[in-house]
C-alpha cells in the first residue's frame, strides 16, 4: 500500500497536464475506445488475489504490455504475463515468480465514435506458454453521457492443457460506471462476475462475483488506475455463501500507463 501511496502522489503532481485522447477509465473492464494510429504505449499492470479458505494466500500476476495503433480503429498489442503464488497453511502450492506466457491482442472498433447510442469493439486474445494455449474473444459496449461513463464487457476464454489435451472453458462478465470529476481525475465502481466450465461450457463448476471502487489519475504522457474488488457472493457456497476455492477473497489491480 505504500508503493501504491507513492505512485498516486507522484501522478498528482502532473495534474496541471493536458488530457491525451486514449484514457482507461477502469481496471477490470476496457472502454471501446482504441489507441490514435500511429500512437505507442508501455502499460504495467499488477494484478494481486489474496484470501483464501484456509492459512495464507497471496497470487501476484504482472503484465508488461506494449500496444500500438495500426489506425484510428485498429490497436494491436503484446502482453508478457508473469506469475507467482505465496501459501502457508493450506493445501494451495507455492509458485516463485516466474514468466509464463506471451499473448497477442487485436481490438477493432466497428464505428466512430458517438455514430450510435452505444459504442462497440471487438477484442481477440491468443495467449501461448508453457503447455497451455488460450483463446479469448470479448466485446467491449461503451456508452458516455457528459462526465459520466458505463461500460460492459463480454468475455470468453477456453483454455488448452496441450500435454494432456484438456479443455476448460470460462465466462466473464465485466462492468464499470466512471465519473470523471475533471480532465486528471476520475473515480467510479466496477463489477465482475466469474465463472468456470468443464470442456467447452459443459458443466459449471463454479463462479464469483466481485464489486468495488476505481480510481483513475491522467495527464498528458501518464496514466494510473488502481480497482479493489471484494468478493460478495460465490458458489459452491463455503463460508459466508463465498467461493474462497477456486476465487480469492480480495483482487487489487493497478495499471500503469505510459506513452512513448
């Protein structure tokens, strides 16, 4: 928390910096918004779960992410995702950190920008590391009205194990509201509710649902936004009707934006 203290002071002190046309809103779910052409980004992402059903859990995900516009409508970018688990007490393993995948993302928006009441993009992930693929395609629905911004996202992933040729599968459904108090500062809510499949959306095996507030700090060349979710409802129901099996109790995510 006092990394995050830090970094919050430091982009407060930008505040008198002009608003640049990409802004990311939220943590947890994308605008349809996409990069100018041309128009190049270095974006650090944090993602910590922690809180499990029993002792001590702490999973920590860093992402390096560099993303480019290949036009006005069409951004492109490379992720490098990296992993780590910390557990004492339970039966969930340590894991030191260490790299585990590459993916490559295509966002496409259909429209310009206010054509029709609700903006749509298309999104298309293909994560490969290790022994696992992953395919995640999801579509981005934002609507703003003056200072104030909403935004859903549909998400599907399935996910090859290639040694021995099991597939899971799982859906999420993402949410945000954003009111941006000025052109530095926003702050709103996000949801997220989780869920998990057998093979290819066969059987459901379990599912959580998260909510809490986002911050977000912009200026001309920077970008912060940091979202806290606490799970409120899960099953298969454990203690206090919450999935703490397969979910964690709490996930923080922070972003940090940069331009090049």
């Amino acid at each position: 928390m006092k990394k995050i203290s830090i970094f919050i002071v430091f982009f407060m002190f930008f505040s008198s910096m002009v608003l640049k046309a990409d802004r990311r809103y939220f943590a947890r779910s994308y605008t349809s918004y996409t990069l100018p052409a041309k128009a190049l980004e270095l974006e650090i992402w944090n993602t910590g779960k922690f809180g499990k059903d029993a002792g001590y859990y702490y999973r920590w995900q860093p992402r390096i992410e560099f993303e480019y516009g290949v036009t006005d409508r069409f951004t492109t970018s490379i992720y490098f995702n990296f992993d780590e688990v910390r557990s004492k007490g339970n039966s969930y393993q340590t894991k030191s950190l260490s790299f585990t995948a590459t993916s490559l993302e295509l966002r496409y928006r259909l429209f310009e920008i206010g054509e029709f009441f609700i903006d749509p993009t298309l999104y298309s992930e293909i994560y490969f590391g290790g022994d696992k693929i992953k395919y995640e395609p999801k579509i981005f629905l934002t609507k703003r009205i003056q200072n104030l911004i909403g935004v859903i996202n549909i998400n599907s992933e399935i996910e090859k194990y290639v040694p021995d040729n099991k597939i899971v599968s799982k859906f999420e459904l993402t949410g945000g509201l954003a009111y941006e108090i000025n052109t530095n500062f926003a702050v709103g809510v996000e949801l997220r509710n989780h869920i998990n499949y057998a093979d290819i959306y066969d059987l459901k095996k379990n599912q959580a649902f998260f909510v809490g507030p986002t911050i977000n700090i912009q200026t001309e060349k920077f970008y912060f936004t940091i979202n806290f979710l606490t799970q409120v409802n899960g099953t298969p129901q454990g203690n206090k009707n919450l999935d703490l099996v397969d979910h964690e109790m709490y996930e923080l995510r922070t972003i940090l934006g940069i331009e090049l």
